[in-house]
C-alpha cells in the first residue's frame, strides 16, 4: 500500500509492504551479501540485575566483514531500504 498526501507544497508518502524471512533473504543475496548463521548473544538490564540472553539469527555480510550485531540482516535490510528511498 501506498498512500501520498500534500499539505500546501509538501508531500508525504506512507507505504507498507510484508516480506516473509526467505523474501529478505534472497533480496539480500542479489544486492551481493552473504547470509550466514549467527548465535546472537546479549544481556538485558532493564528489569532487576543483568539476564543474559542467546538467539539464533542470520547476518548479513560483504568481502571479509565479520559477522556482529550491527550486520544482523534486518538491520542491513532497512539501511538497504533506505538508500532506495534516499533517507541516506
């Protein structure tokens, strides 16, 4: 869905679109990334004391990037999105 609304000389654009996981992934793939299994490690301070956690995931990755928090496939999914609308 795509829905584009102006106010005097300005245009907003709402869009909204579901992928599935595979989706994401093979969109990734043809931009050239490598999607690798990744154990996600991290710990939670908001509630009382410290819970560590551990969650299977994919990262994305070029060339000899090492895999890490800040290439979690999602997350190079929307920075890939938002070079496409021009937000960067």
């Amino acid at each position: 869905m795509i829905r584009l609304t102006q106010k005097n000389e300005i245009f907003t654009m709402y869009a909204k679109k579901e992928y599935t996981q595979m989706e994401i992934i093979e969109i990734l793939q043809k931009k050239g990334y490598e999607i690798i299994s990744y154990l996600w490690q991290y710990k939670d301070t908001t509630f009382l004391g410290t819970t560590y956690h551990e969650k299977w995931t994919f990262t994305a990755t070029k060339g000899d990037e090492p895999q890490g928090e800040s290439n979690i496939y999602t997350t190079v999914f929307e920075k890939e999105v938002k070079k496409v609308l021009e937000f960067e």
